[in-house]
C-alpha cells in the first residue's frame, strides 16, 4: 500500500448521524492521495458498521481505529502517532469540506519557501448557510504566529487548515499526565506550534462549519466549569510558558492568563509550590507568588 501525501484524521464520539456528512465531503475532493483515519472514542452507537459501509465505496484508504473513551485531546494525539500523510488535518465528525479544499491547502504549501518558516497553512471557514465565520485576515498571505494573529491582528473565528505530521511530532506533551484528567483545551498543543515556526494565512474558504447556536451557547458555558479545571490549568500554564517573553509588550494579556491560571490550579488543588514552579519564567514566578492569595 503506498503512503499517503495526507492524513485526514476524525476523532468521533457517536457522531454515525454526522460522519456520513465528512464522507461525502471526502469522496468528492479533487485531490485524491489522502487517508481518512477515524479515531472512534468509545462510541456506543453504529459507528464501525457505518464505517464500513463507507469503506466499501471509498476510492480513498479509511482507517479505522476503536478505544475506550479518553477524550478528543488524547484521541487527537493517538491519530498523530497512526498518521502516515506527510500533511496533517484534523477534521470534526460533524464538518464538511468544500470539493477543492485539500487542492487548495497543498498548492499554497507547494508555493511557501522554506526560509519562510511555515509550520501550517491556515484558511477561512463557512457556516452551512454560506456565511463567513469570524474575520478575514489582514492580507494575503499574512505569515505569523497564532499569538500575532489573536493580539496583533485581532482575527477572530474559526478557521481551518493543514500542518505538517512531523511538527505535531516535534510538540514535547507528557500524554500519560494529561490522560485520564477530562476536558484538555486544543491550547496546550496548539500554542507550541509558536515555538516551531509560523502560521500561513490564506483568504481562501476550504471548511464548512456546521454551527448549532444552541450547542455553541452549552460548550461556551461549560467550557469554564470547575470541572474542567485540570484542562483549563494546563490550558494557561501552556500559554504562559510558551509567550512569557511578551509579559513587558502585552502585560495585560500575560498577566490575565496569569489570573487564570492561579484560579483554576486552585480548583484544582495543586499545591502551592507546585503552581508557582510550573512557570518558566522567574517573573512570573514572583507575580505568582504574590497574587496566588487573591485567588
């Protein structure tokens, strides 16, 4: 079997309702060297059987992998280590691409140079009605860092795109910590791809978003709940150890990440020499130190 140029990796959870929509999808790009490998999360409903109903019409390799349930930032990182693309996608059981989005995606990193530093290719997505979400970026193609794009910038919304298999490899986290602790936040892997290299930024649609205002109302509610508060931890430590050097150029930002942080290690009930030694920078130590009692 040859090796695929990507990788199109689905964590699901009992999405066999909604999986049928990314195949579809799938089937219909015009670029064809790709595997779609499924990382099923424990799912009780018909997955594996829709699963392989698919492979029996796929022109495309599907790889189908069943676990017991860890939660989609383990699963994301078990589909790393199966990955057999060069390029690295992730895609929700419940999205759509449009017919020429994986085209797209390795045509702007066929033309990117190398001096460029580029660790990712990022694009704009749709919402099921047509509707842009979030901004657009502010020239094309705008080649940064995911901290740049959020405080320089100022560009809001979801967006998708295609990395490289060996750079997600690169990302030093410890799974067997993180495992087993619920909710992990995409921040603790997505943030260090601003240690490896720099964002491309392209105007082009390739995701189709299916939004439920309903559903994004519950995740934005629940995303903060105590319960969380392992993930959400691990969430700010990551964002301030990977951009304490900008504690002196955006105090603000630093220093609310920094409240965060404090507040939900509390809930979390680490210990307090713990939560002040997990920080890299010696001032953010101190500030630590100080402000842990005001939280």
């Amino acid at each position: 079997m040859m090796t695929p140029l990507v990788t199109i990796m689905t964590p699901s959870y009992n999405r066999a309702h909604t999986l049928p929509r990314v195949f579809e999808s799938l089937k219909n790009q015009t670029f064809k060297d790709f595997e779609w490998l499924i990382l099923d999360d424990g799912s009780t409903d018909e997955t594996r059987k829709v699963v392989e109903d698919f492979k029996k019409e796929a022109d495309f390799d599907i790889r189908y992998y069943y676990q017991e349930n860890q939660h989609k930032f383990i699963t994301f990182f078990n589909g790393i280590n199966l990955a057999r693309g060069i390029y690295f996608s992730p895609l929700d059981s419940d999205d759509a691409l449009l017919n020429d989005s994986l085209e797209t995606l390795l045509k702007t990193w066929r033309s990117i140079q190398k001096d460029d530093n580029v660790v990712f290719v990022l694009s704009l997505c749709e919402d099921q009605n047509g509707n842009l979400v979030g901004d657009r970026f502010s020239g094309e193609p705008l080649i940064c860092s995911i901290f740049d794009l959020r405080y320089k910038y100022k560009i809001k919304g979801d967006k998708w795109g295609m990395g490289k298999t060996e750079v997600y490899k690169k990302m030093k986290l410890d799974l067997e910590y993180l495992s087993g602790k619920g909710f992990i936040p995409e921040g603790v892997f997505q943030f260090q791809f601003d240690k490896l290299g720099f964002h491309y930024c392209i105007n082009k649609i390739t995701r189709i978003y299916f939004r439920d205002k309903d559903d994004e109302l519950s995740l934005a509610n629940q995303f903060y709940d105590k319960k969380n508060a392992f993930g959400l931890a691990e969430n700010y430590k990551t964002f301030l150890n990977t951009y304490y050097h900008k504690t002196f150029t955006y105090p603000k930002i630093i220093l609310r990440n920094l409240g965060g942080y404090l507040k939900f290690a509390k809930i979390d009930q680490r210990p307090y020499l713990q939560i002040i030694r997990d920080l890299d920078s010696g001032f953010l130590r101190f500030c630590a130190a100080v402000f842990y009692f005001f939280f």
